[in-house]
C-alpha cells in the first residue's frame, strides 16, 4: 500500500509541475490583459487623478481590482472542479468504471481561492504601475483610450540582456560538463538543474527583450503573409505596430512551444535510443537457438520452418563462441555471421561509431570488446579459434549487439576461421498482425523444435516498452498542452481587447471601402501571427535546449529533431490561435463604419 501510495504521489508531483507552469503562463496573460485594460481607462484613470486621487491610492485600487477579479475566478474554478468531481462517479459508472467521489476538500479549496486571488494581484503589480503615473492632464483628451507603449526602458533592457548573459554563460558551464562515453559514475541530476537555471534565465530575457525581438522575427514569419496584398500587409502591421503587446502574449505561446518542442526532441531522441537496444534484444518476432547439450540445429530444420506460411524472413545464424579477439580473454561473447540486412528491424540497428557495411574482410565488434582492446573504425583486428586467426578491417562499433555477439564478420570468415558450416539459431517474423497470428506461428514453431530447442517470443517484449513509452509520451504532451490552451486564450483575449481600442481604426477601413470579410480575415491573420512568432521564439529555446538535455543525461542517445513533429506545432498553433481570434474578429465586422468612426479614440 505504501509502494501505490508513493507512485500517486509522484504521479500527483509531475502532474503539479505541469499545472504550475500553466499557471506561470496564466499570470503571463493576465498581465497583458490588464496592461491593455487599463490602457482603454487611461482616461477614466486621469480624471480620478484630476479630482484628487494620489498615485498610491489609484495603484492601491487597480491592485485590489485585480486581487477580486482573481478571487472570482478562483472561485468560478473551484466550484466547477467540484461539481466535475462529483459527477464523474456516477458517468464512469454506467461504463463499468467504479472511482471515490472527491469528498469536500475545504482546505485546498480556500488555499486554491486564494492563490489565485495572490497570483492575479502579482500579475497586475506591473500593469498598475504604469497606469498610476497617469497625470492628471490625460483627463483633458478627446479620446478615452490611450495606445499601449511601443518601446521599453532602459532598465528592462538592462535586466534582460544580464539575464541573456547568465543565460548563456550557465549553458557554456553545462556544455562543458557533458559526459563522454567513457565517463564513470555520472550523474545527471546537477547538469539538468543546471539547463533548467539556464532556462529559466534565457526565458526571464525573452520575456524582458520580447518587444525588441518581435519586429526580426515578425519580419521573417510574415514576409510570406505580406506577399498576399493589402489584407496580409495590414496584419502585419497590426501586430507590429503594437511590439510590446505582440510580445507579451507571443512569450506565452513560446513557453508552451519551448516546452513541447523539448519533449519532441527529447522522446524522438528516447524512442530511436529504445529501438537501437530493442534491435539488440528483440531483432525479430520469434527466435530459435540450441539447447546446452546441442551444437547446431536439426538437419533440414531451417527448410521446414521456411516452409510454413506462419513465419516469414527467416534468417539463419552461426553463433561461434570459441572465437576470440586477440588480445582480449572475455567469456561469453561469440562471433555470429547474423546477417543483419535481411531484418525487419535492419534500420533500427545504429552504431556508436562506424558503419555496419559487414563483408569479407570486415568485422564489428561489441563497445564493451572494442574498449578492452583500444581500437577504433579503420584499424585492423585480430580474430583466432584454436590455432587459426585471421586479419579483419574494424568497420564499426555497436552498444547492442544481436544474438549475444561479440563480434559480427562474414560467414567466409568464419567459415575460415573453422567455425561448423550449420546453424546455431534462426530468427523469423510472424507473417501476420495481431495476437491470434502471433499465437498460431508458435504453435507451429513449437510443432516442429519439439524440447530439443528453445523458442524465445521477442516481439512481445518489444511491444510492451513501445506501449510504456507511447503511452508516458502521450500523458507528457497532454500535460503540456495545459500551457498551450491558456496561450491560445490569451491570444483570443488580446484580440478581443484590441478590437475594442481600435474601434475607430477598424470603422476607418470600412469606410474606405475594406469589406466584412476583409476585416475578419485581417484580424484573424493578426491573431495567428501571434501565435506563429510565439512558436517561432519557443523553437528557437527548445533546439539548444533539447540538445543539451539530451546530451546531460549520458545515456548515450542520439539527438533527433522530429522536424515533420515541430512544423506542426508550429501550423497547430498558429491555426489554433487564428481561430482563437475568429469571434473578436466577426464581431468587429458586425459594427457599421458609421457608429465606429463615432467612438472616441
């Protein structure tokens, strides 16, 4: 009961992690959200100020707003949690699936209420600055909304280019400390605090440089957008002529994008490093080798199994362990001729070093062989049985070999060497798909070995660590997709808020002839722009990165870049956010040129 009680406790643990960054990116947003809120009062504001209110006591009130706004939601939140929870029970249970209601948690209820209340009033601490330095004299102006501001102080440069130098220079200090192949007792778990310290600090710069680095890239992602006319020039320009707030919602899709973009590479890397070692253990479905007190399989044996139509690819192999390397006494490595190319999983098998171009006259050898003799890709090695040896070009090095070889040659190597012509084993694949397939071809596998031989079934256990991974993979990107549905929110809030400050400038273009569908189409670009320069700053945290992860945890693993996985990411977000700025955009064209070209400012 204590084992189960501490695997839900870790599951709960990573879970939180999750649903803490969610909540990060949450604040995020809401920052920008009351930063264009209190721009479109920035009037309002003024006159409070015109009639005698100080600036502590307007920051106090825009604070204590905040801190409501955030106890409603805290509120709203909790209740459906609980009402969800209740009703689960009795939903899974007319599908058969029996689980505890939650009971009433009154004290994380509260502790939930009011985080969120204390989170809201941190993230409106910024914004309510800015508003409270409002002077009186903006009550005096003709329109009631004041443009959001388009650079940043220099301060905030200041603290974002330290932060992009400690952001690199941990990076270096991690690079520095990657493990080689041969590094002993190494352990990862200071290096990747270390990327994660690195991390953090490469994303307080983006958040701090963000307005500064959007035009670059903005420039890149929508020069393709710009080439469709009118409409693609003026999206552009919308989210452009607003760096700041472009860049505030964008670093919260990067940090969605950065996150899951890591997880690609991260269980792309994982999921070839898992197929490199099952090539080794499981080469194929079904594997056939001597018992102790046979030498070699059955005459005619190899013929028989070819001939059922259970099996199909049937590879026969020697397995020599009288073979040796010279200068190297290891028991319990063989030679084998295994002619890797005739599998199904050929294109999974990789080398640390090498190619596995196998011929006469070519040899590769085990890691652990190839270490103990000190010897590289391109020089020559020596292999003897009993009072014969022969001279083989070392063409490769592999970490897992098939068939517990040691060393992988040519069968006229062996044959040279005096190795008997039979077969030791065979490998074959079930020539269907399905348990039923797999059931019948051992069944007639097992009609014709009898107890002479041994029949090994690899490719069930090749299937249960491909469904262990997939499955923890799936619960990842899910996990991680919280992120991603509040940066997609966000977008969808910030176009809303923008449509509004921009009233007149929207009724102005229909007045000049712009149509409903044109202006839902701009707005609709504006907001998938978004989007697009979010994942493109994530893309460009979660490549470096990755690697380094990848490369901190010594497992020796090759770094893949799913590149066909992150385009579409990066299409998934910008279509999600463009369809996230959709109903701003639809109700914007429903106002008359007539009622927008009245609103002030």
């Amino acid at each position: 009961a204590l084992d189960v009680s501490d695997r839900v406790n870790g599951l709960f643990a990573l879970i939180g992690m999750f649903v803490a960054i969610a909540v990060v990116a949450a604040a995020l947003v809401a920052t920008s959200t009351f930063r264009i809120v209190f721009a479109q009062r920035m009037r309002q504001l003024a006159l409070l100020r015109a009639i005698g209110a100080d600036r502590s006591g307007l920051f106090r009130a825009l604070v204590a707003e905040g801190g409501l706004t955030g106890l409603f939601a805290g509120v709203t939140g909790v209740l459906a949690a609980t009402g969800l929870g209740f009703l689960l029970p009795p939903l899974l249970g007319v599908v058969g699936i029996d689980i505890a209601t939650p009971g009433f948690p009154i004290g994380w209820a509260v502790a939930v209420i009011l985080g969120t209340a204390l989170i809201t009033m941190v993230a409106v601490l910024a914004p309510a600055v800015t508003a409270a330095r409002v002077a009186p004299l903006e009550a005096l102006r003709t329109a009631s909304i004041t443009a959001g501001a388009r650079d940043i102080n220099l301060p905030r440069v200041a603290v974002g280019l330290l932060m992009a130098a400690a952001a690199v220079l941990v990076a270096f200090l991690v690079a520095s400390q990657l493990p080689d192949r041969d590094t002993q007792e190494y352990d990862a778990s200071g290096t990747l605090l270390q990327i994660v310290l690195s991390g953090l600090f490469a994303y307080v710069a983006l958040v701090a440089l963000g307005p500064l680095l959007v035009q670059p890239v903005l420039a890149a992602v929508g020069w393709p957008l710009r080439r469709l006319g009118p409409i693609g020039r003026l999206a552009v320009g919308g989210v452009g002529g607003q760096p700041r707030r472009a860049a505030a919602v964008s670093v919260v899709v990067a940090l969605g994008v950065t996150l899951i973009g890591g997880a690609l590479v991260g269980t792309a890397s994982l999921r070839t490093l898992i197929k490199w070692e099952l090539a080794g253990m499981a080469p194929s479905d079904l594997a056939v080798t001597v018992a102790e007190e046979q030498n070699t399989l059955p005459e005619g044996f190899v013929d028989r199994v070819r001939a059922m139509s259970e099996l199909e690819r049937v590879v026969p192999f020697r397995n020599d362990p009288k073979v040796r390397l010279a200068g190297v006494d290891i028991e319990g490595l063989a030679a084998s001729d295994l002619a890797l190319h005739r599998l199904s999983t050929w294109e999974d098998f990789g080398t640390s070093a090498g190619t596995l171009d196998i011929g006469p006259g070519r040899v590769v050898l085990l890691t652990y062989l190839a270490e103990a003799a000190g010897v590289q890709p391109g020089d020559t090695v020596t292999l003897t049985r009993g009072g014969r040896s022969i001279e083989l070009e070392l063409v490769g090095i592999m970490d897992n070999t098939p068939v517990s070889a040691g060393m992988l040659l040519d069968p006229t190597d062996l044959d040279r060497l005096g190795t008997p012509p039979n077969p030791t084993g065979l490998l074959a694949d079930v020539a269907g798909d399905g348990e039923e397939a797999r059931t019948a071809a051992v069944k007639a596998l097992r009609a014709v070995t009898g107890s002479t031989l041994l029949v090994e079934v690899s490719a069930d256990m090749r299937d249960d660590m491909m469904g262990e991974l997939n499955m923890i993979i799936g619960v990842l990107l899910a996990l991680l997709g919280l992120t991603v549905i509040v940066a997609v929110v966000g977008v969808g809030t910030t176009t809303a808020l923008s449509v509004v400050e921009r009233t007149r400038e929207l009724g102005l273009l229909r007045a000049i002839g712009m149509a409903r569908a044109g202006l839902r189409s701009m707005l609709t670009a504006e907001a998938g722009l978004y989007g697009l320069v979010g994942a493109t700053l994530g893309l460009l945290l979660a490549l470096p990165y990755s690697w380094l992860a990848v490369e901190a945890l010594g497992a020796n693993a090759p770094v893949e870049y799913p590149a066909g996985q992150l385009a579409l990411v990066v299409l998934v977000l910008a279509a999600a956010t463009a369809l996230a700025g959709l109903l701003p955009a639809r109700k914007a064209a429903r106002v008359s040129p007539v009622e927008a070209l009245g609103v002030d400012g």
